[in-house]
C-alpha cells in the first residue's frame, strides 16, 4: 500500500509540474502574440502613411503632366524668376 502511495504521489507531482509549465508557455505565448499584434497594428499604420504619401505623389505628378500637355507649360528659366519677399513688420 505504501508503494502504490508514493506511485501515486510521484504521479500528482509529474502532473502538477506538467501543468505549471503548460502554464508558463501558455502565458509567455499569449505576450508573445501579444507584442505580434502591436508590430502589426504599427505595420498598419505605415502601410495607411505610405499610401497617403504614393497619392500625394501622383497627384503632383498627374498636376505636371496636365500642365505639360494639355496647357503647354514649362519650367520658366532663371533669366524669369523673380523672386518678392516680404516686409517685417515692427
């Protein structure tokens, strides 16, 4: 009888221990996964920005094009630039 006790108490002891670190690899992967989800909500973010930067871009593009080909304009040369600037005021 005292063998199969102590059997029995090296068993709930193996248990005990296999769930304790069931556990603990439980929580480190829930904080893994967690840090994950962060990274790609940041990702997101850039992804949005960088959208928004390629649409600014082809709108300046489409904007130089129109006026290129449709208007005929062109750069003016230095010998036309003039440039104003502004009074300071007191």
């Amino acid at each position: 009888m005292v063998k199969l006790n102590l059997i029995l108490v090296m068993v709930l002891v193996a248990c005990a221990l296999s769930v304790v670190t069931a556990r603990h690899q439980a929580r480190k992967l829930f904080v893994a996964l967690q840090a994950e989800q962060a990274h790609a909500r940041a990702l997101e973010v850039e992804w949005g920005q960088l959208q928004l930067e390629i649409s600014t871009w082809l709108m300046h593009n489409r904007v130089e094009e129109v006026a290129r080909g449709r208007l005929g304009m062109t750069i003016p040369g230095p010998r036309h630039i003039h440039v104003l600037r502004a009074e300071e005021r007191s």
